[in-house]
C-alpha cells in the first residue's frame, strides 16, 4: 500500500502541484491495474469442487480498489479545485 506524498512547499507553483497530483493518479492507476489483475487471476483460480477458495484475498483486494477509487478521485478533485480557484 502505497501512502499520499507530502504537499510541496507552501511557495510552489500550482502547476507544479498539479504536476504533483497527476504524478499520483499516475501511480494510483497502476496500482489499480495490478489489484485487478491479481482479483481476476485469484478468481480464475478457485475452484469450487475442490474447495479452492480465495474469498479473504479477494475481498481485501476489492476493499484496495474501493481506496484507490477514492485516492484517484480525490486527486482529480483537487487538480480542478486548483484549476478553477487557484492554490488551496
């Protein structure tokens, strides 16, 4: 799990914090890409008659997904708050 960068300092540019923002959506979506790479490949590889189940894996996955959904569009919200209003 990766965490939220610190803001730049309180002197810099909007548009090197927007830089910034879209650098972690960057990020996040990659890391997104992966959580549903390994979903698909975890429910590929159950298998019921045998009782192969991967239910623990793949909900915390889904609840990984759910929190890069909100990172992503936290990121994008600020970005068009800074675009419309200016630096926070």
């Amino acid at each position: 799990m990766s965490r939220p960068t610190a803001n730049p300092p309180a002197g810099a540019s909007s548009s090197s914090r927007i830089a910034s923002l879209e650098a972690e959506i960057e990020r996040f979506e990659t890391e997104q890409r992966d959580v549903l790479a390994r979903i698909k490949a975890l429910m590929a590889a159950e298998d019921p008659a045998t009782g192969v189940f991967h239910a623990q894996e793949i909900f915390g996955l889904r609840q990984d997904k759910l929190r890069l959904d909100v990172e992503l569009d936290t990121r994008r919200r600020q970005i068009k708050r800074i675009l419309y209003f200016g630096e926070e």
